[in-house]
C-alpha cells in the first residue's frame, strides 16, 4: 500500500468524524429520508428549463423557471 492511499484513507476517516453526528441522524429521526433524491428530482424540471433557456440572464426566464418549479407560486 502507497502512503497516497493512506493519505486518501485518513482524509475518509477525519471526514466521517467530522460529520459522525449528521450522518447518523437517520438513527435518531428515523422518518428522516436515507437520500436526497426526492427534493433533487423536485427540482430537475426547473434546471432542465435554465439549461435549454441558456441560463437565467433576464427576467423572464428566471420567473419561468421559478413558477415552473414551484408550480406557479408569485
């Protein structure tokens, strides 16, 4: 084994021990979703649009895209 993949191997270990509380909070908070994929898929639609608009330089296309993805919220 290289020290690179020691290296690589503490860098995982001090990230999860920064993070042991969050990444546990599904123990605690059961009905706590395992991923994010529902609020990532919620807003899909609304980067789809932003892409095929060229980005969100002017007005109209920004308020397009929010509408769209908050379902026509003011």
């Amino acid at each position: 084994m290289s020290i690179g993949e020691h290296v690589k191997t503490r860098e995982l270990a001090r990230e999860m021990f920064n993070y042991w509380a969050a990444v546990f909070q599904v123990l605690a908070y059961p009905h706590l979703p395992l991923t994010n994929n529902e609020a990532e898929r919620a807003l899909r639609h609304g980067v789809i649009l932003r892409n095929i608009c060229h980005g969100t330089n002017n007005k109209v296309t920004w308020l397009t895209i929010n509408r769209s993805t908050l379902g026509n919220a003011n």
